[in-house]
C-alpha cells in the first residue's frame, strides 16, 4: 500500500477539483462541456422509421424509431454507420437532426442511420388488438436463452415482474432486444433503405459499445450471416458488465492489468464521491443526489445495503482491495435465488462481452477504441482507459484485429507499448497505443490527424470497407476528439446526449476538459 501513499493528495486534488468543476459547469445556464457542437451540422433532419410497437405513456414512439442520412446523389446499397446512444441505458435518446458526424460519413458514400431503445427506468406500453379491440398492455418480460438469444414472455409476464439481482443494469434485456429488432428492420428493409447489411460499422460509446458488442458478437453468429460488421469504433468503451456496481467479472478484468493485481487498492481506483455508483445501485432510493424516476422497482436492498455498509458508509473502501470487491454479493448461483439461477447465468451473454469475443472472433473485421479517462471521480470508472486496454487484450487471444488508444492510470502494469502524443480540446495528451496490424505505421494519412478524432475514426471505416477517402473533401470542425461518456448519477441537470455528442464525439473547451487535465497521472 506505500506504493500508493505517494499519490493521495493527487487524489484528493483531482477528485476535489472534478467535483468543483461539475458543479461550476452545472450552475451555467449550458454547461460549456455539453453544449451544443461548436462547429454544427447542416441541420438536415434524419428520415424516421419506426421499427418496434413500444411508446411511453405521454410520450412518443421515439425509442423505438430510426433516423437514417444517405449520401447525396448515391443510388443502391450502400454501407452504414449505425449509432446506438451512450446514456447508462437509463437515459439519452436517438439523434434526429444532422451534425457534423452525419454530414461527414456521409460525404464519405455512407449512410448514417441514429437508433433509438428503450430505457431501463421507464415504464413502455404498446397496443393489444388480442381481443379484437385495442389495449394497451405493459412492456412483456424478456427472456434470455442459453444461447444469448432474447424472446418475449407469451405466459402474461411483464417487466414488473423483473426481480434485479444487484443493479439497475440488470434491466438492459429491453435495450438489447430492441436493438435486435431494429437490426433485423434494417435488414428486411435494407434495398428500400439503402443500405449493405453486410457493411455494418458501428459506431457509439459507453452503453451503445454494450449494445454494439451485443449483436456484433452474441446476435451474429445465430443471424445466419443476415449481415456482417466491418468495424467497432468505439470511445469511451465498456467490455463487461455492471460496470456501475461492479462485481466479479469487471474488477477481474481491471485486476489482469494491475502491478498489485487482486491487491490493488480500491481508493486507488474511485473516491469518496463515486462508492456509491461503484459498490452499490444508485436505483436504490437516496442513492444518487437526485435520483432518476424510476417507474420500476430495479432496487434489490439487501444486496444494496450490504455493500453500502461494507464499503461506503464509513467509507471503508480505503481499507480493502479489489479481492474484498470479487468476493462481496459476487454474481454466482450460489448467491441466486434457486428460481432464478438459470436466467442469471444466461445474463451473461449480455454481459461478458470478453467471451462473446472469444467464441466469435469474426464478428468484426476490425476494432478501433480510444478511452482517455483514468481519474476517479463518477464518471472515471465507468469509461476507464483500463477497458479499452482490455479490447486488445481480448483480441490477442482470441486473433481479432484492433487498433485501441488508452491513457496510463495509476497502478497499471509496466508496459512497453509504443506512445502517441496528440491533442485533445488543445491540451496535450500522451496515449498508449497498440495495434495487431499496424494501423498507424501503415496508413500514413492516420499520423496526420488527432489520435480518436472524426478524422481518424472515418479514415478506419472507410478502411474496413477498402476504401481510400480523401479527408480534404470535407470541412472538419477543430478538435473532434472523442469522449462518449454518461453524466454523472449525481448530475443534477438532465444533460441529452443528442446535444452532447452530436458532433461524434466532441468535447467542447470547458468543465470537462480542465476535469480531464486534472485526472491525468503525467500531471
């Protein structure tokens, strides 16, 4: 634990200081990081087409529509960039009118299409003509095979009855099953739309790389080859999950990369502010600042209150290691209520994308991730660099090719991978860089623009589809540099995600940016 005593004040500052800037950017009438994009788009407002049955009481069919831009002028079947929202699952909406990220694919010869799902908090409802007369019913329960497959109850079960076993992520079989639905439109419709199945590019952060993982490595192997993914561009990434309330599987993940290992400190990794996104379930009531309406009961207390006591509410985290997190409320039949065993152990074809990449290599022909995050406030932990090292772990074994860019963190392993100094927001930043078919080295066009930035990211899709583009033929804005992340549980300022990263990925000058600055290590 001395190894780690060198850099608590650090901690203390940049933790105390991210916190200062959140609440500075929230009192502003826009919070600068949040804004709008600085350079926008044309403003083109995105063809609708509804793919699902489901709506929100009072609300619109939004989460269960598509927006798609196609090239001006290009006739036939084209390939697509597809964009599932970040937002933790539980918040965040599809975008609808062009940004610059729009505009630029599809100066570039593709169709963007934007995708909306539904959200774990809310109740949905959808219209029942069962009877002969229309209804509405409540959302049905959604089951998980053992293949990873999801199907709708039949039996009258609906996602009331759903029993969370520890966090408000439990809740994503909706967003998953939505996301295939919507998928399996686009490939049904695919001439009328446009579009190549068989020419996928996904590109998102934060959940939306969840979902992205989910139909590019569980779904596709039982689609019988109804389409193909040519690349993940992922920022901000998640590989497993929870990631909030996290238990074994991702403090494993993060212990592989650690000098200390299982020993690792857990007040090396997350502070004061963030025990109870990390250790607990911010569904529960009292549990975040402001909390989230939650129409459904997604709170298991006794789960929740052990954890709160063990790890939080004395903060007794800074006494106990990643071991002490493995081990408490770990997600394992022998803490499953015997009813329910065989659904829980099915939950992890959603959640262990780790092994869906192993069993399914080929899912995608290339993977790009770039994770600048390495403080640990909220919203370091989450999006940490640590996971996007872990994609080129993953792929290593299992002989996928990447290209992936993460920032060093405090207790990482030595490591002797090669560094690329860019900028991000104009600040300087030092990345990790590794990649199995040398991506850089190979593509010189890549060394001449922002590590992650729209410009990189378009060059690597329109590599996976073997196309040489030609960035002078469009307008980029300044530093595009991503950060596709989730607000902060404690935010007290409903922030959309349309606004936020309408421009893929930007991070506008602001709070952000210094909280950034302040959770580097190289400080």
């Amino acid at each position: 634990r001395l190894k780690f005593a060198a850099m608590s004040l650090l901690r203390v500052e940049r933790g105390l200081m991210a916190r200062l800037l959140w609440v500075l950017c929230l009192a502003l009438p826009i919070c600068p990081s949040l804004a709008q994009p600085t350079v926008p788009g044309s403003g083109k407002l995105g063809e609708k087409h509804v793919f699902g049955k489901y709506f929100r009481q009072g609300f619109d069919n939004d989460d269960n529509s598509l927006w798609i831009w196609r090239p001006n002028g290009v006739v036939g079947q084209m390939p697509a960039v597809l964009y599932y929202h970040p937002g933790g699952f539980s918040g965040g909406k599809p975008e609808k009118v062009a940004g610059q990220k729009m505009d630029a694919w599809t100066t570039f010869g593709f169709a963007y299409i934007s995708i909306g799902y539904r959200l774990t908090p809310y109740r949905y409802y959808y219209n029942s003509t069962d009877d002969g007369q229309t209804t509405q019913k409540l959302e049905e329960f959604v089951e998980v095979s053992e293949q990873g497959m999801l199907s709708l109850n039949t039996n009258g079960k609906t996602m009331a009855d759903f029993e969370v076993y520890s966090g408000r992520q439990d809740l994503i079989t909706k967003c998953m099953y939505d996301a295939v639905q919507s998928l399996e439109y686009i490939i049904a419709n695919a001439v009328a739309l446009g579009v190549d199945p068989q020419r996928l590019i996904f590109q998102t952060g934060s959940a939306g790389t969840g979902i992205s993982n989910y139909l590019t490595y569980g779904y596709q192997p039982k689609a019988k080859l109804a389409f193909h993914t040519k690349a993940l561009i992922f920022a901000s990434a998640q590989l497993v999950y929870p990631v909030e309330g996290l238990m074994q599987k991702a403090w494993e993940i993060i212990a592989d990369h650690m000098e200390l290992g299982n020993n690792t400190p857990l007040d090396s990794i997350f502070d004061p502010s963030a025990c109870k996104q990390e250790m607990c379930n911010v569904a529960c009531p009292g549990f975040e600042s402001k909390p989230t309406a939650w129409e459904y009961d997604a709170c298991n207390s006794t789960w929740n209150q052990a954890r709160y006591v063990d790890f939080c509410s004395t903060n007794g985290f800074k006494t106990k290691t990643i071991s002490d997190a493995i081990s408490h409320g770990a997600y394992i039949p022998a803490n499953w209520p015997k009813d329910t065993w065989e659904y829980h152990e099915n939950m992890k074809k959603l959640w262990y994308h780790d092994l869906n990449i192993a069993a399914y290599p080929q899912g995608a022909d290339y993977v790009f991730v770039a994770n600048p995050l390495n403080g640990s406030s909220q919203q370091d932990l989450p999006h940490m660099s640590v996971f996007a090292q872990s994609y080129a772990t993953v792929c290593k074994k299992a002989g996928c090719r990447y290209t992936v860019y993460y920032t060093n963190y405090e207790g990482m392993k030595g490591s002797s991978v090669p560094q690329v100094e860019s900028e991000k927001e104009t600040m300087p930043l030092t990345w990790n860089y590794e990649s199995n078919f040398a991506w850089r080295e190979t593509f010189s066009d890549v060394q001449d623009v922002h590590v992650a930035s729209l410009q990189e990211q378009i060059l690597f899709g329109c590599m996976s589809v073997a196309w040489v583009c030609d960035l002078s033929t469009f307008t980029f804005g300044s530093h595009t540099a991503p950060t596709m992340t989730d607000p902060p549980e404690s935010s007290s300022t409903v922030i959309s995600h349309s606004a936020s990263y309408s421009a893929l990925f930007s991070v506008h000058a602001g709070a952000l940016a210094f909280a950034l600055l302040h959770s580097r290590l190289s400080l």
